[in-house]
C-alpha cells in the first residue's frame, strides 16, 4: 500500500538528519534544501549547530538546527514534538550520526585496548539511537502511508575492517541488520528502509587527505582518490525520491570500488 500522499505537496517534505552539522551530514542537509525540503539537523555541540547554520545561510523557514544527544529518549522526543509544531509530520529520517573513538596516536582501540564503556557508548550512538529514532517516527509515517528512512553506515560494516575499531565495525554491521529487518516490516506500509554505506570519504570523522591513516588507504581505492561527503548525499537524495519506491532493504556502496574489489 504504496500511496505516497505527502510527495506531491513539495512543501510538506521534512527531512530530519542527525549528526547533520559537519562532514558528509552537512552536505546531505544542504542537498535536501536545494531540493525544496524543509530540514532539521541534530548535532551534540552547539557551536557546530551555529556553524551549520551560518554556512547553510539559515535559510529563512526551511532549516532548523538543534543540539540533541540521540542516545537520549527524552531529547529525541521533545526535539520531534518541535519539528511537529513548526512544520508537521517527518516525512524523511537520515540516521547519519556516528562516532569512531580515536587514542591521542589517531589509532583506534582493539579489543584489549577497549573499555566495556567506550564499547558501550559507540554502540549507543551508531546503533541504538537509529533503532530509537525509526521506533519513534514509524507509527506516523505507517499512518500517512509514506516514509522515507536512511542509514548510514560503513564499508567498516561490510568487510574486514583494517582502520576501524571493532566497536565502530560491529554497530555498522548491526545497521545493515536493522535495515533490513524495518524494511521487512514497513513495506507494506509505503516506507522504504535502505542503508548507504560509504568508504573512505574525506570528512571530519577521517581527517585530512594527507594524514597517514588515509595515505595509507588510498592505495586499496580502485578509483584511486577519496570520496566526497556530496557523493554521498547525492545517494541519500535518490533513496529519499520517489524514484526509489521499489527500492527497500538495501545497502548501496560508495566505496570507489574498494568493497567487492
């Protein structure tokens, strides 16, 4: 029961991003403006939820940028009463939000290295807040009998991770899972679930082209060079069109080539 009711009245389309004030979820909040949505964005520091704004010029009515922790239910609630009052029902959630903890070296933690903590905590950010967000917005997406629901994961969660901490690895991993899993239980419903899983794109998670993690990973990129955080918001986009209705339960990779290579 596909209808798609809220897609012909462009004005309606809200889009809400989380960990949406810098790197690839910027640029996915600054695609979807430019194509008419209205868009909120989370972050956890404000001074990055300011910056966003700045550089997205605040664009009058059809932005909205707030601090809120994601592993915190009543944060994430009252932040969707607020996206409520202000424009409507969230016709489109991108659950971009992640974190991957470095030591002073820039090296991640193995496992006799990690605290159960700090385990924990990736998990709570990467895997558990997007399972609490699509638990939240379902029940109104399923009643208006459309919706639009992005992970994003890793090339971490798809193969051999040779940079990311097991942590980060296995909550990506896990966000494969939960995709498929609400993409089973949706469908009927007109939601589509699909998960984008980039490789190494040069971000603030990853840090400069130059630094010696990264030099180090470009030899494995069959295209030879980094991808760019647009790349991928260009994709997200696409899964949010109603070009991507029979497309639910996926994980597309923009990796360059580097998974399956």
């Amino acid at each position: 029961m596909q209808t798609g009711k809220l897609t012909s009245e462009g004005d309606r389309r809200v889009v809400l991003v989380t960990g949406g004030a810098r790197g690839i979820g910027l640029e996915i909040v600054r695609r979807f403006l430019a194509d008419g949505y209205r868009v909120a964005f989370v972050a956890t520091k404000a001074k990055h939820v300011d910056q966003a704004l700045e550089s997205l010029g605040r664009a009058e009515d059809r932005l909205y940028g707030q601090v809120t922790d994601i592993t915190q239910q009543n944060e994430v609630s009252a932040l969707v009463g607020r996206i409520r009052n202000r424009w409507g029902e969230i016709t489109t959630l991108i659950n971009n939000a992640g974190i991957s903890p470095k030591r002073a070296n820039q090296e991640v933690s193995w496992f006799v290295q990690m605290s159960p903590e700090e385990w924990v905590r990736v998990i709570d950010v990467n895997l558990t807040g997007p399972f609490g967000l699509i638990r939240l917005l379902a029940p109104s997406m399923v009643a208006n009998g459309y919706g639009r629901i992005i992970n994003v994961g890793s090339l971490a969660g798809r193969t051999v991770p040779l940079i990311a901490g097991p942590h980060y690895a296995a909550s990506k991993a896990g966000l494969v899972g939960l995709t498929r899993a609400a993409a089973r239980d949706l469908a009927p419903h007109g939601i589509t679930v699909n998960c984008i899983a980039p490789g190494r794109v040069l971000s603030d998670l990853t840090g400069p082209a130059d630094d010696a993690v990264n030099r180090s990973a470009l030899w494995r990129i069959p295209v030879g060079r980094f991808g760019r955080a647009e790349e991928v918001a260009h994709v997200a986009a696409f899964l949010a069109s109603p070009m991507a209705g029979f497309i639910t339960g996926a994980t597309i990779d923009i990796t360059g080539g580097e998974f399956g290579a």
